[in-house]
C-alpha cells in the first residue's frame, strides 16, 4: 500500500497499532507527509461540518419496495407485450417472405425466353412456323412468303428473278 494510502487508512482508523507506528514514524522524517496528512484532516472536517442531511418522507425501506415494485411492474409489461403481437407476426413473417421471393423470382426471370435467345418480330405479310425440340436442344423456324413457299430462316431463295435481289 503506497503512503497516500496508509495516511487515508490512518484518518479513517482503519489500521492496528504496528501500522499505525509504521505511519508516524513516516510522518516524523517526511515533511510532505505530514502536509498531506495536515490537509485530509482539515478535508475530513470540512466536509463533516457541512454535509447537507437528505431527509426522505418515507422510510428507506419503502423507498426501494417502492422502486422495486417499479421494476417488476415495468418487467411483467415487457413480457406480456410480445404476446399479444404473436398471432399477427406468426402471418406477417412468411407471408413477407413469400412476397419477397415471387418479387425475386419475377425480377431473375423478367425478359427471358425459354430457350434463352432472342426474339424477332416477322413482318405481317410472312408466316412463320417455329418448332422447338427439348430433347434436342434445338429450335427451327420455316418462314412462308405471300405465296406460300417455306424456306428455313436464313436462307436464300433460288427461284427469285434478278430484278428483286
């Protein structure tokens, strides 16, 4: 325990005879311990001649019952809460959630054909027929001209005079 210390425990007579020698014996050789030790005892006096005295109207005792009851009053409140918002939260969570994932679903698939390619729109004087095969992984397209011949989409016909290319 450093001097300070020991000079506190000292004022407040918290030390047995051997330490209490200790401390004088401190306080003879070292000058600014016994400053110190002048100044708590003036401190200790200061402050117990002028502590103001709290009075409260009702006992101690039922002071703390009263803020005790405050507690558990406020407790049972809190718990008692959470139940009675239980039965709509039980149908607010998944149906959120349910929600949320058509929303996801509508934004991932937004755009997309079902073979992944892109579309192209036919003018109104052809006719196309498309077929698609899952299996094979493949999709074909005819398309007809105003006379009704059908020729596979990116190819040329043969029988076009001259004049028209």
């Amino acid at each position: 325990m450093n001097t300070e210390l020991k000079l506190q425990a000292l004022l407040d007579g918290a030390l047995d005879a051997r330490e209490i020698r200790e401390i004088e014996a401190i306080l003879a050789q070292d000058i600014q311990s016994a400053a110190l030790m002048q100044e708590l005892k003036w401190m200790k006096a200061a402050v117990a001649g002028n502590e103001a005295e709290v009075k409260l109207p009702e006992t101690r005792e039922f002071y703390w019952s009263k803020i005790e009851r405050g507690i558990a009053a406020e407790a049972k409140q809190a718990a008692a809460a959470p139940a009675e918002r239980a039965w709509w939260l039980r149908f607010i969570y998944p149906a959120t959630g349910l929600a949320a994932m058509v929303a996801v679903m509508f934004v991932v698939s937004g755009g997309r054909t079902t073979d992944g390619a892109d579309t192209e729109s036919v003018p109104e004087d052809v006719n196309a027929i498309s077929f698609r095969s899952e299996a094979e992984a493949m999709s074909v397209v005819y398309v007809a001209d105003e006379n009704g011949t059908f020729n596979p989409v990116g190819q040329e016909t043969k029988n076009e005079p001259e004049a028209d290319k």
